[in-house]
C-alpha cells in the first residue's frame, strides 16, 4: 500500500513566501545602515565624513554625490546638499547614517550611507607640516603623523607628548607608535595637542671641536707663561 506524502499547501506556501519576504526586507534595512559596534558621537567644530554607495545603478535615474567631509557647526549641524543644514550633534554613527538614508532616498538609488566621525588634532613640534587635522579616531598615531608628512629628521621620538587644556595627558608616545595602536585606544580626544622636540644637535664632531678649542686654550696659556718668565 502507497502512503502519500504530505505536500504543503497553497496557505503554507503563502506564509513561508511573507516570512522570507520580511527576513528579506530586514537584511535590506541593516544593509544600508552601518554595521558598528561603535557609539561615537558628534561634536560641533568636529567633521563627518560621509559615503555613500547606491544599489541600484539604473541609468535612467539623476542622483547627486554627497561623498566627503562635513564640519560640523557651533550649532551642531552640517550643510548637505539639496538638504541643507542637518543636525547630527546627539547621533552617533549607525543613527546618522539611518537618518540620512531617509532623507537622500528620493534623491539617491536605495543608498547604503555610512558615517564616520572625525577629531581635531593639532600636531605641533618637529613635524614637516604641523598643524590641526582632522581624522578618525580608528586611525593609528602613525596616519595622524602622516597628515603632517612625518617627523622631522631630528625629531626626538621619545619627546612626543599630548596635552589637553594645557596639561600633560600622555607622555612617550613612541610604544604606541610601535605597536600602532588607535588614537581612540591611545586616549587622544578631540581637541588635544600632541608636540614632538628636535634632538640635541651636540654629537661626536661638536665633543671633538670644543677639546680641541680648549687644548689651544691651554697650550697657549702655557706658552706665554713660559715666554714672560
């Protein structure tokens, strides 16, 4: 005797088909937001930086490119495109880059916008370029560096020191550089200075000439002692 086997039916088929629907829906949503861990938050006189991929490529749609950095307002917010002023100050960067997929998505081709925030470091000292910057705070000690295009041939590693609010924060940097650590795990904040001195130019040569200088010194001393006896 032939058993039948149990095939779903049309009522089956209709609820797995608006489960993968739903499933399917969520995936799309988490997609274009950013996927971090991360709760860093917007400061006025900060930055965001801003990317944006479209999904769909269909030519037939006008989009506008809203990819780069912002400076963020005493007011706390940034000027976009089309858009105009936006507050970003209280988000952090999964919630800002939600935010912005609601308001770029009738002028972009369903985005996947991430956010990133950036920090104001000033590098002062032996750098060839010092100055402040603006980077994230993910990037190691040696990229904030490189900003600057590097130390300075005679600068002194083990100098380099931050400081905030005019007080030393944190002192011989040189095993963070080493061990490249982020600015966020060194400890830098926005805001903070970070100065680097020259080495001592004294070497070899210098100990040589001034022996030198003070052994002429002495022999001549001697010798017009000698000569007025």
């Amino acid at each position: 005797m032939k058993t039948r086997q149990h095939r779903p039916g049309m009522g089956a088929a209709f609820v797995i088909s608006v489960l993968s629907l739903i499933m399917f829906m969520n995936f799309s949503t988490t997609c274009r937001a950013q996927k971090s861990g991360a709760s860093n938050e917007f400061y006025p006189g900060d930055a965001v930086r801003i990317s944006v991929i479209e999904l769909d490529r269909s030519p037939d749609r006008k989009t506008i490119d809203i990819n780069g950095d912002y400076t963020i307002s005493t007011m706390g917010q940034i000027l976009l495109p089309i858009i105009g002023n936006v507050k970003v100050v209280g988000y952090d960067r999964i919630g800002l880059a939600k935010y912005l997929v609601e308001l770029f998505s009738p002028y972009l081709r369903e985005p996947y916008i991430s956010t990133t925030p950036l920090i104001r470091v000033t590098l002062m000292g032996a750098f060839n370029k010092p100055g402040a910057y603006r980077i994230s705070p993910e990037s190691s000690l040696w990229q904030l560096v490189e900003m600057a295009d590097g130390p300075k041939e005679d600068c002194d590693l083990n100098s380099i020191r931050v400081e905030r609010g005019g007080k030393v924060v944190i002192k011989n940097l040189l095993s963070q550089f080493e061990r490249g650590y982020s600015l966020q795990d060194i400890g830098i904040k926005s805001g903070d200075q970070i100065f680097s001195q020259t080495r001592s130019s004294f070497g070899f040569r210098d100990i040589m000439n001034y022996t030198y200088f003070i052994m002429t010194g002495v022999s001549l001393y001697f010798s017009i002692k000698n000569y007025s006896k």
